[in-house]
C-alpha cells in the first residue's frame, strides 16, 4: 500500500512540475503584453511591404536608393523602440528605447548581410 501511496505522490508531482513548466514557457498574454505584440508585429509588416516597393522601384542601387533604405530601417526601428518602450515606465522606458532602437538597428544590419555578431 505504501508503494501505491508513493507512486501517487510522485506522479502528482511530477504533473505539478511539468504543468509549472508548460505554463512558464507559455507567451504572456496580459493586455500589454498583446497590445506590445500586436504593434511589433504591424511595424514589421509595415516594414517588409516598404522594402518591397523600394526594391521593386529600383532596379539598380543608386546612392539615393541606398539611403532610401537605410532611412527605412531606421524608421522601423524606431517604431519597434516606442513599441517596447511605451510598456515601460519611469526611468525603465528612458532608458529602454534607446537600448532597443540600437539593437534593432543592429539586427537588420546582421539580417542585411547575413552577418553574425562577433565573438559568436
């Protein structure tokens, strides 16, 4: 009886632990958190249909096509920075656009190139 006993135990322990472990793998889904999704996901979609039409309208790289993309990128991070920064407050979202903006700046360049980060 003790080994029955023990096997439940057990088992619902393990089920506890692996339902903590699904539920904290799961996206956060408060109303900020949707609202920071939904407004990252419209600047990127934004952003992939403008680089299309760029890249459809020019056929070959001018100097002014060039900065024309680069003024793009740049504008689409910025947008990603108020997204990730409208949810913070105080001295977090000072600090934290910035950050962002940097990073994602960062990021289309490496996307651009097909680069990788040094030290990786």
């Amino acid at each position: 009886m003790s080994k029955i006993r023990t096997g439940l135990i057990i088992g619902l322990g393990l089920a506890l632990a692996y339902g903590a472990a699904a539920m904290a793998q799961q996206p956060d889904r408060s109303k900020p958190a949707r609202a920071e999704f939904a407004c990252l996901t419209s600047a990127r979609e934004d952003f992939q249909n403008a680089k299309l039409a760029l890249l459809k309208d020019s056929v070959k790289k001018t100097i002014e096509t060039l900065v024309s993309e680069r003024r793009l990128e740049e504008q689409y991070c910025l947008r990603i920075a108020r997204c990730v920064a409208r949810t913070e407050t105080g001295p977090a979202a000072d600090l934290q656009a910035p950050i962002e903006f940097s990073n994602c700046l960062e990021e289309v360049s490496l996307e651009k190139y097909d680069a990788k980060k040094r030290g990786e």
